[in-house]
C-alpha cells in the first residue's frame, strides 16, 4: 500500500502445489535427454527434498492502483 497499490487478493501456496510445480520443472529438464540434464535434475530433487521443500513456495498478489 505504501507503494500506491491496494490488494485485491492474496493468496499462498500449498506444500501440494509446491511439490507439483517442482515435479514438473524436474521432468522438463529431464526430457531434454542429456547427462548433464539427469544430472542437474537429480541435483535439484536432492536440494528440494533435503533442503528448502518447507522453506520456499508460491505467493501472489492482485493489486490496483490505490
């Protein structure tokens, strides 16, 4: 609000959700059918799952202008 706009709505996403887009995004790498693919999703599966799972997620905001 300080910034000239007002909410609208605000909204948060679930550990559900989270879990979802980041299954996705890892396929997405994956299908691209190379090592070094595999590798970077294996890496990111690991980071995910031990580290930041519960610490990251989704929020958004619909605003106008004050």
């Amino acid at each position: 609000m300080d910034a000239g706009f007002r909410p609208l709505h605000v909204a948060e996403s679930t550990v559900a959700e989270w879990d979802d887009f980041e299954s996705d995004w890892r396929a997405g790498i994956e299908r691209l059918g190379t090592p070094a693919a595999r590798s970077f999703a294996d890496q990111r599966r690991n980071e995910y799952l031990g580290g930041y799972r519960d610490v990251v997620g989704f929020g958004w905001l619909v605003l106008t202008p004050s």
